[in-house]
C-alpha cells in the first residue's frame, strides 16, 4: 500500500488534474466499498475457496489493477480502482485466517508480530522506493507494485504447497464441511 499511497495524489494530478479533494474522496470511497465488502462477502469468500485461494486470487486482481492504474483514461482508472478496492477486501483480512491456519496455537502471537513487523517495514521502505521509480517514470512504480502482488501470490501458493501433508487448514476444514 506505501507504493500507492506514496504516489497515488501525483498520479491523479497528471493523469487527470485532479486536487487532494478527489484523492480524500477516493480514499474514502474506496475505504467504504471495501469494508462492506469484507463484512459481507469476505466469509462466504474464505468459506467457499479457503483463505489461501482467497489471498491468491486477490492478490493477482491487486497486480492487475496496479497494471491499469497509471492509464490516462478515467474509464481504465475507475476499472484500477474496482480492482484495488476488490484486492483490499480479499486479502487484507486473510492475513489473521492465514496466521491461524498456518502456525499452531503455541506460535501464534509470534507469527502475528512477525507479520505486523513486516508490514511495518514495508509500509516505511515502499514510499521510498515507489517515489524514486515514480520520478523516473511512472507507469516502473505500478509496474513495480503489480510484480509485488504477482510475487505474493505465488508465494501464497508455494507456502500453501509445503504445507504439513494431512493436515487441513481450518479455512479448508470449514469449506469441506460447507459442501
């Protein structure tokens, strides 16, 4: 998100010249969507694929809408921000389900703070970085940010893969016994 938020007003201003106004506005806009979206279909989500496929899948729509944000037409940009706000409600809450399914009861507090500390650190190193890129060239930032989530999801799925044989996470438990 540091990638975003870091160049996101300048983004809108040259693309479309739009003024810190419109940026609140589609911050608060897409803020909204998004967590009606994880109170209302997050769980049927999560349910119906398991948290790891949910993670997978929106991190990929996060990657797209990364590849469309830096277009200059505002349908392309309305569709990016579809996208993001789809990759916010599937993935951010999957990182608390992914926890429990993947470390034990013993090790949970200290996969919660490793993974609280990594996003910490990233959320201070990516304004760096995307702020760099972006005065180079805008579109390396997006492009940048879209290789990032690629990254996260094939992750997801090599760490889904490695999983203890036998055993089902508890996402998993509960979309067999769904069906």
């Amino acid at each position: 998100l540091g990638f975003l938020f870091a160049t996101y007003a300048f983004l809108i201003k040259d693309n479309f010249g739009w003024s810190d106004k419109h940026f609140g506005m589609v911050l608060f806009v897409t803020g909204i969507v998004s967590a009606f979206l994880q109170l209302l279909a997050f769980p049927r989500v999560v349910s119906r694929w398991s948290a790891t496929w949910t993670f997978v899948v929106g991190s990929l729509v996060g990657a797209i809408s990364f590849l469309l944000m830096p277009e200059a037409t505002l349908w392309v940009h309305v569709l990016a921000l579809v996208c993001f706000t789809l990759k916010g409600s599937m993935t951010e809450p999957c990182f608390p389900v992914l926890i429990g399914d993947f470390a034990d009861a013993r090790h949970q507090g200290f996969a919660n703070g490793v993974t609280a500390s990594c996003r910490a650190l990233g959320t201070m190193i990516s304004p760096f970085i995307a702020g760099s890129l972006y005065e180079r060239n805008k579109r390396w930032a997006y492009y940048t940010g879209a290789a990032m989530f690629l990254c996260s999801a094939i992750g997801a799925l090599l760490i889904s893969y490695c999983q203890k044989p036998g055993k089902l996470s508890e996402s998993e438990r509960l979309c067999a016994e769904s069906r």
